[in-house]
C-alpha cells in the first residue's frame, strides 16, 4: 500500500465517493492500494449527533428513570453507546445532553431507521410522550475539529 498525494488523492477519493459514503469520508481518506479499493480512515472519521433536551423543572428525576427503565436498552441495541450521557450540574439544569458518534449520515439514518421501528423503542416514544417531561429537543450533526479527534 502506498501513501496517495495531492491532487493524486483527491482525484481517487472522487471517483470512488461511494465507497466512502459522504464527504466528510473524502476529507477523513488517507491511503489506498493501487489496485483495488482498500484504504484506511483516520481516527476523527465520524458524524457526531449532539442532542439537547430541556426538561420541565422538577421532572429530571422521573425523565432519567422512564428512559433508563424504557428507552437506553433498545436505543444502545440500534446505535451501540453513547459518547456520553450527561445532566446539566450547573447552568441550566433542566437540561440533558446526549452525544451519538456514527461513520457517516448513511449510517446514522439507517440505525435510527431501524431504531424507530422497535417495538420497545416505540413503547417508550408513547410513554415519553404521555409523561410530557421534555419541553424542547434540539440536536446538531457534528464532525470533530482535525487536531482532536474521537477514538471509538
């Protein structure tokens, strides 16, 4: 295997995006063979969903314990583990913060595909829903910064 350079790089990482799946992928590709398809991703190659809910004062408690009894079993089957789960300790606290990595948007949309027709996952949907503890969902798709990446 040798190391691609410059425009050599780019052009091969093009013509063959779809074995990359994004083009997050395309800035993420360090080498490849000559003959084939066979490259290797640096470490920071992944799609960070960061989640945020805001939880209606008082209620943080009960929304931990119905997630935790009814929702992170069947999420963690579908997206593996969270980077991490977290509850405000000063700030704003009504506040949970969860962060998901997955290789690329192809990948994320296709767990939460499967995710969302979970029987178990739906039960929790309707229970969330019925129990009204989260006031505001907000979640942004993220890439880490090239000097820090996320070891997986």
């Amino acid at each position: 295997m040798r190391a691609a350079r410059g425009p050599e790089k780019l052009s091969f990482l093009k013509e063959n995006l779809d074995c990359f799946g994004s083009l997050y992928s395309i800035a993420s590709a360090t080498r490849f063979s000559e003959g084939g398809n066979v490259f290797e991703i640096k470490e920071n190659h992944v799609l960070i969903d960061l989640r945020t809910y805001r939880v209606r004062p008082g209620k943080l408690p009960q929304e931990l314990d119905l997630y935790a009894k009814h929702g992170f079993a069947s999420q963690m089957r579908h997206l593996g583990p969270p980077i991490a789960y977290l509850q405000a300790e000063s700030g704003d606290l009504n506040t949970l913060v969860h962060l998901w990595a997955f290789d690329n948007a192809g990948d994320r949309a296709q767990k939460r595909a499967a995710m969302m027709s979970d029987p178990e996952w739906e039960n929790y949907l309707k229970l969330a829903d019925e129990a009204g503890y989260l006031v505001e969902q907000r979640n942004s798709l993220m890439v880490p910064a090239s000097f820090a990446p996320i070891k997986r």
